[in-house]
C-alpha cells in the first residue's frame, strides 16, 4: 500500500474575523490550499470539513456541501467531521483513511470555525455542551477542569506556578514570527502570572482565545504526491482515542489516557518514538495541557515536564525538543475545527522548509490535538519525504 | 485487500420515543448491534457517530464520546460524522473507509436523531439550514423543493398524481410488518389522494415524519467476520457524490446528479449493474425523490420510473425489484442520521434472511441515502457473503 502523503496546506488569518461567515473563511483556506498544492479543484475527489459547531454557532449546517459550491469542486465527495476540540485531528485522520483506503486519490481537508461573533460565554457553554451532562449540569466547563489539574499538578510534583507561566511566555514569542497567529505580542511572565484569574490558579494567559479561521491539508497516495512535488511529507503514523468521557472518573488527573493510547498507536505505526521526534504541535487550550501531552507522549516522565519547561527544552530556537513552534494555541488561537489542521499546516511547513522565521531543523514532527478535556484525542506523525 | 463485511445489526424502535434523548438512543442500538453481531465491546476499535444537529437539536455536543463511555468501549477511538440527512451514509462510508485503511478491525457505526421533542416548525427549520444561503434566505425548505420538482415531472413526462401517491401506499403497506418502524398501518390512495396539501402538488402523505431514533452496523475485515459467522454481508461497492448546492442551479430539475455519481461509482466498485440489484432501500423522504432514484440509478429510464410503480415492479411480494422493503423513510420514519443506517440495516437483514414477514428472495441490495435535495448522496452496494 503507498504511504499517505500531504503536498499542499494553508491557513488564514486566525483572529477576529468580523467580515467573514464561516463559509468564507473554509472557503479562503480551501483556495489557498488548492494553489499552494498546484490541484485543480476537479481533481479533488473526497472534500472533507472538520468542524463542530456551525450550527450552534451560526444556525447554518451544511457547511461541506456549501465549500464544494464555493470550491467549483462538485461533484467531490463531501463529508464534515466533529470530534469537538479536536475535530481538525480528527479530520485528518479521516483524510488519511479516505486516501489509505484506496476510495480517494486526493482528499482536501479543510476545518474552520467561526466564533467571535459570540461572546466568550456563549462560546464557552456551547464547547461545554460536550462534556458529560452529569459534570455539565453542575457548572462544571472546559476552563475549570483546566484549573482544578493545575492546582493538583503543581502540588503534587512540587512545580513552580511560574513553570505553566513559562509556556504562555514561550508561545507567544513564537506566535511573534507567525503573521497567522491571533495575537502577535511577547509577553512577560509577570503579565502572565498577574493577569486575571480566570479558573484558580490558571489565570488569563493560561488560556487560548475565542477565535475564527480555517486551514487545510491536500492528501493523496505517495505515488500520486510524486507527480506533484519533491517537497512533500509523509504521514508515518495516526491513531486515536478515547479517555473517560466523565472527567471525574479518571483514575490520576495527570495522566491523559487519550494522548497516551493515541500516543502509542501513533509510534507503533511509524516505528519512530519519542527521541525521533524533531518538533512537536501540541493542544495547549490551557497551559497545564503542555506539560500533560509531553508526559503522555513520552517528552518528559510523568510530573516533571516543568522541568523540561524551566530548562529551555522546548524552546525554539536553542531547545531539543521545539513545541508549538507556531505559537500554539495560545497566541495563534483556537478556532475549533482548524486547529488540529493548523497543527498539521505547521508541522507540514517545518518539515519542508516553509516555516519562514520559525524554521527549525526537522525531519520528524508531531501534532497532538486534544478533544474536550481529553475525551479523545488523536496524535499525527509525518516526516519529510527526503 | 480484504473485503468490508458486515456481521451485525440493529436499530431501534423508530417513533415518537418521548423519554430518551440522544445518548439513550444512540447506546441503545450500540448495545443491541454488540450482541447482534456478538462482539465484545472492549474489541470495538473505532466507533463512529452518523448524527447531524444534536447540538441544535438539544443543546448537546460529544454525543460519540458519550456513546463510548455508555458501551464501556473507551478507549476506541470516536468520531461524529455529519452528511446533513445522508449522515447514515456517510457514516457506512466512513466506516468502511476506517477497515478497509487497515485502520480498524472493528468498527462500529452508530446513526441517531432525537427530534420528536421539537415543533415541526422548527425541525424543518434546523433542516432547511443546510441549503444555501440564497435560496434559504428567500423561505424555500425542502418540502417546497420536493412540491417544485413533483408539479415538473408530473407535468413533462405525463404521470398521473396517483402513481406518486402508490408509493406512499406501498411504503406504508411495507411498514406494517416492520416492529420498529413509526407508523404501522396501511393507507389507502384515497386517503394519501385527499390529505392536507404541504407543497402543491404533493400532501402530507407524501412526506416522512419527524421521528426519534437509532439504528446500528457492525463492520469488519471479511477475514475476521469469518471468525465470528458464516452469515455476513460484503460491502461490494460504494461511493457518494455531491450535484450544485444551490438546487436551482441544475440543468434538469429531474435528474439527481449525486445519485447518477455515487451510483455509477458503486455499480463500477461492485461489478453489479442496475439489473443484478434484488431488492432497494431508496430515501423515500418525498414520494418524488423514490421516482428520482429509481430513475439516477438506471432503474427506469428518464421520466418512466412511474411507469414501473403503476405496474407494480417495486412491490415487495409480487414485484421484479421490491423497494423499501422496510417501509421506507416514508413509514419506518427518518431520524436523521439514522436513516441511512437503517437502510443498510435492512439489506443487510434480507440479505442473511432474517427480516421475517418482509423477507425477499435477495443475493445484492442497494441503499441511496440522499442529503439535502441531493445536494450530496451515498450509495452502496451490499452482496450475501455466500
């Protein structure tokens, strides 16, 4: 069977997109990826949108059908694909399957999300709609679940408050360098560990923006991918999984067992492991998430990813190990159905020499997008076509 | 490569089911589906959701996560999968996709829709935001899409009302020997003749319902449903294909290019024509629409698929091709992203020879699950393992 390859991506703008409907911003990555992979739109056979919630958000459905209208790529197979927070993850997973499958020679993946329209609470029940109705009837969302690992996290392995500052600080200063990225500014840890206290002692640069935008990934066989490019990548290994769907059930905070499974599936498949990795996207919604998905994933041992953190491990221009190159997150924003995809857009660009200012060595990288709080989770590994 | 089998089954009662919600519903075919096909839940690999607006519908997300929690199959991976009303298809080709990858070798597809709880009103309205802008924006739904279409082809190929309205008298005939579907009693032509008028021409006997419901199938490698049976169904083609999105759009109001594209595709996967199929599940969610199929699917020619009805070609005991042996959407009730589901349900049932009363003599079926007005459409084509 011939490798699954990806010879295209985009992304727009992600911020505040006040002028654009959802239709519009899958739209524009659809067009960008189009170009940027040299795929006429009637050579796209499967057209796949990841996306949660354009429904709750803006009272329209049908979104996918609506891109193939936008794209001219009709009468493209078209399918949308929710897997909440990580729904772009899940998108590519899905992509993959349609090309590995042998049902597609070239899958288009576009996710997007519109919700700046909305005011943050509106966005934050909607997201908090998909946790369990027993957690969700108690006030219980995203952000405090966020809050009450932090608290235990740092107690527990003795970590400093200042280590899950380090990562927004760190995430900001790359997002500097992406002109995607929502917010362009450094920030100093003071401002971070003085900012408002949003879910305790998580405070507001913990978090990620409310945020629209839209990115995309061109998949087909390897075979296929040759005809078009040298510069391409490969996807060397997926999977996902599952994680209590009641948070509360989790046998220790700490440990995702979403990002762990996925983990393993992922380096079972490509045969690569942890010290193969180059440069890793990981979901960091909230900055506790950094330190949890380095410990699934095999970065760091469990409690001391902080560690890593106060070293300078992950940094980007003189870490080993650079994480969130993009900006993560937290300063590029988080438009629910693209980040997973943008996850990928990055990766894809480190990986070809695209990455402009935030170029690192690379030959291996990963994404890990997270779904609720980890509900479930899908972990990416591609690696440049040499 | 193997071939997709599938070695179990199950859908729900269809219906007005006023004390479950969508979780309750979904969970129900998934256990019912497990010990139909007799798998373990633990071996469920991927475990996807067909389901379009459960988030609009009752202001809840993450129903696959929930569904995984509720079958105790975490830490499978989860998807929700959305086709607006060819969810269910969408889902079968999703699945099909995720074993035939070599990604699974046991996935579940779960299709579901709670919908009885809300007004007809504002179902339809839910629904009707699928269609584009242009034509949603000016108060067209479906239902006026489907009246349109009906006074056209009544009008230029010279059929009589009543032949449409045969196909309400046989679907509903169908139905009464089918347990779960919605409405279990035949209606004569008079009465579907005489109903209220929706969209002129065509009354309310000419709609499906509003329905709550859920409907499930068991997906594997034929190497390993040969573990399990020596009675399963091979999934011998499918394909699926979007026609413009704005409906108005089309050359001939009468041809459906979704089914014309997911059907030839299907028939050049499976090496069937038109002719080698015994027995149809067609998405009969407007009597127009089964006209429409039987006719994008080279089961009639253009403008005389009421020819056949009048003669009585599609009756389940007396006919050449029975279709709708199930009763169709038209009787056994359209829960959305269940139905297309439970179109593979019920060829899958006349294809191991369990489905009782409504039993036909079939070795190939086929399902055409329409989204939209056609705006995408998924057809497979299934054989008896034998």
């Amino acid at each position: 069977m011939e490798r699954v390859a990806i010879i295209g991506a985009s992304m727009t703008q992600f911020g505040q997109r006040e002028d654009e409907w959802i239709t519009d911003l899958l739209a524009e990555a659809g067009l960008d990826c189009l170009a940027d992979a040299d795929v006429d739109a009637a050579d796209v056979e499967h057209l796949y949108v990841s996306n949660m919630a354009s429904g709750e958000f803006e009272g329209q459905t049908g979104v996918m059908n609506a891109l193939a209208h936008d794209l001219d790529a009709i009468p493209a197979y078209t399918q949308r694909i929710d897997q909440t927070s990580s729904s772009g993850g899940a998108g590519i997973y899905a992509a993959w399957q349609s090309v590995a499958s042998g049902a597609s020679d070239m899958t288009m993946l576009v996710g997007g999300e519109k919700m700046t329209h909305r005011t943050t609470g509106e966005a934050t029940d909607v997201i908090a709609s998909l946790t369990h109705p027993v957690e969700y009837t108690t006030g219980v969302t995203l952000p405090s679940f966020a809050g009450l690992t932090a608290r235990h996290y740092l107690e527990r392995f003795d970590a400093p408050r200042e280590s899950l500052g380090k990562v927004a600080v760190k995430n900001h200063k790359n997002g500097v360098d992406n002109p995607k990225a929502q917010f362009r500014k450094e920030v100093d840890l003071e401002t971070v560990l003085e900012s408002p206290i949003v879910a305790d002692p998580l405070r507001l640069y913990d978090f990620c923006p409310i945020t629209d935008g839209s990115a995309a990934l061109m998949l087909c066989p390897e075979d296929v991918a040759r005809k078009y490019t040298d510069d391409y990548v490969v996807i060397s290994g997926i999977d996902g999984a599952t994680d209590t769907h009641v948070v509360h059930e989790r046998e220790d905070p700490t440990v995702m067992g979403g990002v762990v499974e996925s983990g393993r599936g992922a380096y079972e498949m490509s045969g690569y492991g942890p010290d193969d990795i180059d440069v890793a996207e990981l979901h960091d919604m909230f900055t506790i998430l950094e330190f949890l998905q380095m410990e699934g994933l095999g970065f760091a041992e469990q409690g001391e990813a902080w560690k890593l953190v106060e070293e300078g491990y992950t940094e980007r221009d003189t870490g080993e190990l650079p994480i969130n190159t993009s900006g993560g997150l937290k300063s590029k924003g988080h438009p629910l159905g693209a980040s997973g995809v943008a996850q990928g857009v990055e990766i894809y660009e480190q990986l070809v020499g695209e990455a402009g200012p935030r170029q690192v060595d690379a030959d291996v990288g990963l994404c890990c997008n997270v779904g609720g709080f980890g509900n479930c989770v899908i972990t990416t590994i591609m690696e440049a076509a040499a």
